[in-house]
C-alpha cells in the first residue's frame, strides 16, 4: 500500500498492511540533537505530510517564531518567546477593551492558496496529504483578546464576544472552503481544551458555542470527499463522544492524560486515534522498556483493524533514544499485523 492508502485503510479501519507515521518535530529537537533527528527521519519516514507554501501572497508577519524574542503572526498577534525552539505567548493582546475591536484584520492573505501548485504536489506525492491551514477558533479569540479575559467574556457573555467569534468563525469557513478545493486529503483544525483533569470550560458550554463551528468543519470536508483531522491538548475525555458525533476522522490528543482504558471504552473502533506518546513523562523520563510498553498499550487498547497512527512530538525535553524506541516498536507491531 502507498502511505495515502495507509492511511486512509487506518482511518476507515479496513486493516491496512502496517502503522502509519507521521513526527512532529520542534526546532528544539533539531537544534539539540541534530543527528538523532536525522536518522529518526531516515529510518521511519513521515507518511502524512502538509504541501510546501503555496500561497501566492504572503501574509505579513514580522520575526522567527521559534527565536528569542517577539513574533506577530498573521493576525497581527504579538507572541513573546523566553525560550528559544519552541513557540511563545501572547502577552498583549490586540482586543484589550472592546473599543479595540476594529482592530481585528482577519489575514486574507492566507486565503491566496495557490490550488494548481497543491494539486500538482499531491499527484506527485504518494504520501498522505494534509491542507496548509489549521483553524483554531478558541485559541484564535485567545490570542486577540487575551485568556483572562476569554474566561470573563464567556461567564458574563457580552454581545461584542459574539461578535469576535462569528469574525474568527466566518474566516475559518472561508479558509476550510478554499482548501477543500484542492486535492489535499483532509483538512485539519486544533483548540487546546484540555487542562491537565478537566476542559477549561463546561462541556456544556463548550457545547453551546463551540460543537455547532466545528460541525460546520466537519461539514465542509466530508462534502468535499475529504478527511478531517482535529488536535486537541490535554484532558478532553468529556467531547470525545461529541467529537464522535460529529463525525470527526482522527484525533490528536493526550490519551495518557486521561487513562487508555476510558479512552478505548468510548472511543475503540469509532475515532482514529493520530498518536501520541506520553510526552509530559514518558519521552523526557521513560526507559526504553516504558516506551515499548506504552506503545504496545496504545495499540492493544485503540486498535481495531486500524485507528492508530503512529505520531508523537519531540519536543522539549524528549530523549531521542525513546522517540526512536517509539518508532522501532511500531514497526515491528506493524510486521505482525
């Protein structure tokens, strides 16, 4: 099978030959263990990969948003990194006071995607094609108004939040739509929702305001012939059933956080789990032993004829020996399937 076809037999749970992959590497991990990274990627080969830029107009950003210092992005958001490798946060936000909210510029640039360059990338590539874009609507209003008082807005609810939000949702409908006009595979979306034992808001509410914008990504992509790919920090085991619901395709999340034995009675055989491996303890901590007994834990308690793929982070703090034990030991999972 070509990597495309992996994945999609994974994601359909119509046993594919073997465990997809796909790393996700920070610049922390090249800078620190350049070699190691090298030979990750040499040995065990991503199976889903983005396009190159095709945009034919470049949004306006200003600095490295891995370097020491201040990045603005291309919502004009300035981030503020003391550590260098990893991205920073967002310590002055644009819509401080409601009387700022004109100055919010949703960047149409990043609406100029160059569709006959995608497409002429995924005929090219065998590989698993994932669009250019990630909306994240949560995180989005967190980063122009600021998560103190995201947190306010929502428990007291004044009608300019509503007015923020539908200017984020409408722009990432926009975004979505444009992608799901290339011949991308999926389409992808994130909010971090998790704390470390709970969401940051009420399921509910989460319910209310959330669970109809991401219907509508869903949407979009299923009506395009396309997957959907979702990533999600920290614990969310009270919208998986939700997620579910709502016909989500795949899943990044932190499975450790929350116990493999919940996830798997809510989610076996109904979500693609895309990774991960404990990377709060396990990578920076584990032995090898631990590794291996993690991954064979993941696959005994997610798989069915698919529904894992095979994705960690290295990131700060990871061992490179275990990023590769992790790897190692999904090979040679995938040589008896």
């Amino acid at each position: 099978m070509t990597p495309r076809e992996l994945v999609i037999r994974t994601l359909e749970f119509d046993n594919p030959a073997r465990i997809p992959r796909q790393l996700w590497l920070l610049p922390w991990a090249e800078n620190h263990y350049p070699k190691e990274v090298s030979k990750i990627k040499a040995d065990f080969p991503d199976d889903i990969v983005p396009p190159p830029n095709c945009l034919k107009t470049q949004p306006k950003t200003e600095g490295d948003p891995f370097k020491l210092g201040t990045f603005f992005d291309e919502w004009g958001c300035e981030f503020v990194n003391k550590h260098e490798g990893i991205i920073g946060e967002v310590k002055s936000p644009i819509v401080e006071s409601w009387d700022d909210l004109s100055n919010v510029r949703p960047p149409s640039e990043m609406l100029s995607v160059d569709k006959d360059k995608v497409n002429s990338f995924c005929r090219e590539s065998e590989k698993f094609i994932l669009a250019g874009a990630c909306p994240r609507p949560f995180e989005r209003l967190q980063f122009l108004r600021g998560t103190e008082n995201v947190m306010l807005d929502l428990a007291m609810k004044p009608p300019e939040l509503k007015t923020l939000i539908d200017t984020i949702h409408q722009y990432n409908l926009k975004l979505l739509e444009v992608w799901a006009g290339t011949d991308v595979d999926a389409l992808t979306f994130m909010d971090d929702w998790g704390a470390q034992r709970s969401l940051l808001i009420s399921p509910n509410q989460w319910r209310e305001i959330f669970k109809p914008m991401y219907q509508e990504y869903i949407d979009i992509a299923h009506s395009s012939g396309k997957k959907i790919f979702m990533h999600s920090d920290g614990y969310i085991l009270d919208i998986y059933e939700d997620l579910i619901e709502l016909g989500l395709d795949a899943i990044n999340s932190q499975i450790f956080c929350m116990g493999l034995d919940e996830v798997s009675r809510i989610c076996k055989g109904r979500l693609t789990f895309w990774g991960e491996v404990d990377r709060q303890r396990l990578l920076p901590e584990g032995s090898q032993d631990d590794i291996q007994n993690a991954v064979r834990e993941i696959f005994d308690k997610l798989y069915q004829n698919g529904g894992t793929i095979a994705q960690l982070e290295f990131g700060p703090g990871a061992k490179p020996e275990n990023v590769y034990t992790a790897y190692e030991t999904w090979n040679n999972i995938s040589a008896n399937l």
